[in-house]
C-alpha cells in the first residue's frame, strides 16, 4: 500500500491528527473499567435482549443449527400433510422433506450452487472493488471530513438517514457504502461510531421501501400488484409511480423518525449496550483509510500504547479528543482540496455520460423498446456504482498523490475485499439455511397462511390496514425477500381489498410500510449478517443481540411512525402518486 498521503506535507493532516489516530489505535487495545461498567449496568428490556442474544452461539453455528431445524420440521410437515393453496394458480403447495432422498440429494448437490448464486454476495464483492478504491486512495476519507466539518453532530444525524433511505435507488449496494460512512462520520464528529453505523443501516435497510427517487422496487411490485389485480379487473394496472408522492415525503419522515431516535434515546443506550473503550477505532480511522500506514504512526502508537499504562488520569485524557484536535483531524490540506475538486468534475462528467446513455436514442445501454426502467444502467446499478468509486477513487488518487503506480490500484482492491472474508464465511452457512427453506416450502406455507388469516377477519378498514400491516412485518422475519413475500401474498390481499373498495395502490403502499421496517431485526436477512460483520469490525464483542438491541427501537418506531402518517395521508384523501385512486370500485 503507498505510504505517500503520510509523507507528502501537502497531503498530511497535521501531528494533531495522527497523535489522535495513535491514541485511538491504543485504546482499541487498552479496555477501561468506566465502559465494562456502563455495558455491566444495561438493564430494561433492550438489556436483557442483549445479554440473550448474545448468549446465542456464533452466527455461522446459529445458521447451521437452525438450517437443521428447518430439516426437522419441513420432515414433520410431511407427516402432517401440511400443504396451502397457491392463490395465483390455484395449486396446491405441500411441504417437502428435507430428509427424504430428494432433499438429502439437493442439499448436497446444491450447496456450492446455493452458495456463489446467493443474491447478495457477488453483487458486495463487485462493489467493494470500487469502494476499495475510493477508500483506500483517501477519497471517503476526505469526503466525510468535509462533510463534517460543515455541519452539527444533529444535523448530521439527518443527513445520514436521508442518505440512507434515498440510497435504496443504489439497490443492496447502499449497505456496503453507506454503514462504514455513517460510523466513521460519526467518529469523527467526535459521537460514536456504533451509533453512526446504526443510523446508516436502520435508514439503509428499515427504510427501504421509501425513498426521494424513483427506483426498481417501484416497477418491480407494480407490476406483482398488476398481476394480483387482474384476478378482479383483467385490465387494471399499477404504474410504477404509483405510491411516488406518499414514499417522498416518507423519506423525509423516517429520517426525522432516525433522527430523533438517535438524539432522545439511542446516543445513551449505545453507550450501555456496547463498552466504547473496546471499539476497534484504528477501523475508523482517516489516516487508515488514506493509507497512511508508516512508520511515524508505528512509533506515535508504540509511545501512546506505553502512556495507557500510566495513571488513570492519564487513559482518561487520551480518550477524550479536545476540539482542538479533531478540529484539526477534519482539516483538508490545499492538495486534497484540489484533488476533491477535480474529482467533483470528474463526478459531473460521469453522471452525464449516465444520464446520455440511459435517455439519449440508439444508447446500446437503453432497455428493450427505450424503457428506461430496464435498463442495464438501472437494473444491474450495482455495476455503474462500482465504476464510479473506481473511476472517481482514481482520479482523486492521482492528483492526491496517495497513487503512486498502477500497480497500486490492485492492491488498493485486494485490502478492501479482505474485509469481506468474515461476511463470505457467513454467508456460506446463510446460503444453504435460506435455499433449504425455500425448497421445502415452509416459506410460501407461512406466508399464504397467514394472509388466509387476515381474509377471514371482519375489520373496520384501519384496523383491518393495521393487521396487515403488522402480518406483513412478522411474515418478513421469515423471508426477507420483499418481491417474494409480495408475490406471495399480493393475489391473496389484493382481490381481498378491492373486494371492500380499498385499491390495488394503497394495498401495496401497506406492504411496503410493513415489509422493510423489521428488516434490521431478522437474523434470516443477509443484510443482518453483514450489519454485524461490519459491527463486529469496529466492536469486536458484538454479537447478533448487540445488533437486535441496537436496531429495536429504531424498527418498532419506524414501523408505528409510518403507519400513522399513512393514517394521516389516509385522512386527508391526498393520492399517493399521479393519478392514483385511494378507492376501488368493482365493474359492473
């Protein structure tokens, strides 16, 4: 890895700056008895979720137990004769053994297919490589620091969850940019970097389903909607822009609801909940992520790291960053400025060579027949993201001098993929449990059962929108897949709710509200695995109840906070996109 941004005066940060990062390298090795006292005294429920959760065996051992668990019951389901009926075809779906031959033989033969296939794995790695880039040439790094020294620990906090949940536009990429940029924004404010990491997720993952543009989960459940639909009206469709106008002004509501979770409630429960002398800060590092790994930083560690045995004045000092300091870490120096405006350019110049191949006539990049919804450029983002932190990364690398070969480039890869080895051998255990699940069909007989449930009640219509709601969330404990458990349950709840004058629309503005706020708390969806892969890189305690404590009360308030401003919306007869119908009237 190049040294040059340490070495280089116009690219340092100043002695302030690595002094800090020395002293935070020492107290991820240097446990304090003030935070074992602040994680010893956690109590209440979120405590007690915690201290159970934790006392769960390693994910990949919990993987592998409850994938045995899914054997056994889906064996149990057999004898039992437990079976649905698909509401689309009308066929019936019946439980599979995971025990018998067949299954026995496609858990074996399946498995490295179950695993390189596994939706979120290539598409992680493809973007990390760009990412790599941009992080290890010092661009996040400057980025963020720029950013941050502009605005308040507060407004921060909002602009990372409006980030987060605008950022489903990025499609599963927003997870792997955004939560190392949330915790290490929030470090260097001087806040903590937990608390940073869970605001980007909870806005990344629980606020999914809403956001400020347009993007393909709005043509991808219009047209699962239109589907449902013409089972009561053949001709009736959804448009895409269907719920455009209601998820808008949701992006900006669950970001104050983040917001003010964060301020009022989580900033102090974080510290309870994990021991912040322990956190791993060299992760978090700036100096780290510009790749200034020399031997100065060495001696400047080594001379903190023999302090931390002094008195406990002296831990104490080293702790607390003054505002002298990280005013001085968040300084740019006039070459990373210049290397940031060329690289501003340099954005520019790339997104309207995007927007010229998406729109223009005869792009080789259109979609069939000039859709620019299936587009290679919209559909297959991950790819144009992946380019874009290579391409800007390199830019900025150059002029920063933080490149100093081709050879770097590479190199600059291979660091950011190593991150990812702890999350590969997860998601090998993840990959197999989910595959088991759904080919056994327990998935598809939990979820049609359980929107049979909900047909059979008699309820006023917000009520009977609560419930629904409500089963929606439990039901995506089990399969976190929003377009599968939509495919599922749509033929079902759509018919169910024009048939009581509630439209196709509204019905699937309710599932979204129901579908991605409990994304945060299901250990079943892999974004909850590289959550705490992320999380066990900056607090290596972490455990799946640190991550289920941290993201409760930001699901739960979600979830309650956006169902009553839908009620609001609802109220006020306001349509929830162009031309869209709160109503439904059946054909004569």
């Amino acid at each position: 890895m190049s040294s040059s941004a340490s070495t280089d005066p116009d690219t340092a940060t100043g002695m302030a700056s690595k002094k800090h990062a020395a002293n935070n390298k020492a107290k991820s090795k240097t446990p304090k008895k003030a935070g074992q006292n602040n994680q010893e005294n956690a109590s209440g429920f979120l405590g007690f979720v915690e201290k159970l959760g934790n006392k769960l065996p390693d994910p990949f051992w919990l993987f592998v137990i409850i994938g045995g668990l899914v054997a056994v019951t889906s064996w149990i389901g057999t004898l039992f004769d437990m079976q649905a009926t698909d509401p689309a075809t009308g066929d019936p779906i019946l439980v599979k053994s995971l025990l018998s031959t067949e299954g026995i033989s496609m858990m074996v033969g399946d498995a490295v297919e179950n695993f390189v296939t596994f939706p979120a794995l290539g598409l992680i790695i493809v973007v990390m490589l760009g990412v790599a880039v941009a992080e290890q040439t010092g661009l996040i790094s400057a980025v963020i620091r720029a950013m941050v020294a502009k605005v308040g620990p507060r407004t921060l906090t909002f602009a990372v969850a409006l980030a987060g949940v605008t950022g489903s536009v990025a499609s599963d990429a927003v997870y792997v940019i955004l939560i190392p940029l949330g915790a290490m924004s929030f470090r260097a404010m001087g806040r903590s970097p937990i608390v940073g990491a869970m605001v980007a997720f909870a806005a990344s993952s629980a606020g999914f389903n809403s956001s400020l543009v347009l993007n393909i989960t709005d043509v991808l459940l219009a047209g699962i909607s239109s589907t449902a639909a013409g089972i009561v009206e053949p001709d009736y469709e959804v448009s895409p822009l269907a719920n455009y106008f209601f998820v808008f002004f949701s992006a900006i509501v669950l970001a104050l609801i983040i917001t003010a979770v964060t301020e009022l409630y989580m900033n102090k429960k974080a510290h309870e909940l994990v021991n912040h002398d322990e956190i791993n800060y060299e992760e978090l590092s700036f100096d780290r992520a510009a790749g200034a790994n020399n031997s100065e930083d060495d001696d400047l560690f080594d001379t903190a790291e023999n302090s931390s045995d002094g008195a406990e004045s002296d831990k104490q000092q080293s702790k607390e960053q003054s505002d002298e300091e990280l005013e001085e870490s968040l300084k740019l120096s006039p070459r990373e400025v210049k290397a940031l405006v060329w690289t501003g350019i340099a954005s520019i110049v790339m997104l309207a060579a995007y927007f010229a191949l998406l729109f223009i006539s005869g792009s080789p990049l259109q979609g069939p027949g000039g859709e620019v919804m299936e587009s290679p450029l919209i559909k297959d983002v991950a790819v144009p993201i992946t380019l874009a932190f290579f391409f800007l990364g390199l830019v900025y690398g150059v002029i920063a001098g933080t490149i100093n070969s081709p050879g770097d480039i590479p190199e600059f890869m291979a660091q950011g993929l190593k991150t990812l080895l702890p999350m590969m051998v997860l998601f090998f255990a993840v990959s197999q449990f989910l595959a088991w699940f759904q080919w056994s069909n327990l998935g598809n007989w939990t979820a049609i059962r359980g929107a049979e449930l909900l047909q059979r009640w008699d309820l006023p219509p917000l009520v009977m929108f609560g419930a629904f709601v409500l089963l929606v969330a439990v039901v995506n404990l089990f399969i976190t897949s929003g377009s599968a458990q939509w495919a599922l349950m749509a033929p079902v709840v759509v018919p169910m709710f024009m048939y009581v004058n509630v439209s196709p629309e509204v019905t699937q503005m309710l599932f979204r509200i129901g579908d991605s706020p409990s994304n945060i708390i299901t250990p079943m969806s892999p974004y909850f695995a590289l959550a705490l892969t992320f999380l066990q890189r900056y607090y290596s305690k972490s455990g799946i109840g640190t991550l289920m404590s941290l993201a409760i009360p930001y699901s739960v308030a979600m979830l309650v906070g956006w169902f009553l401003f839908f009620c609001l919306w609802w109220f006020t007869g306001l349509p929830l996109g162009p031309g869209t119908p709160m109503d439904y009237t059946l054909p004569q």
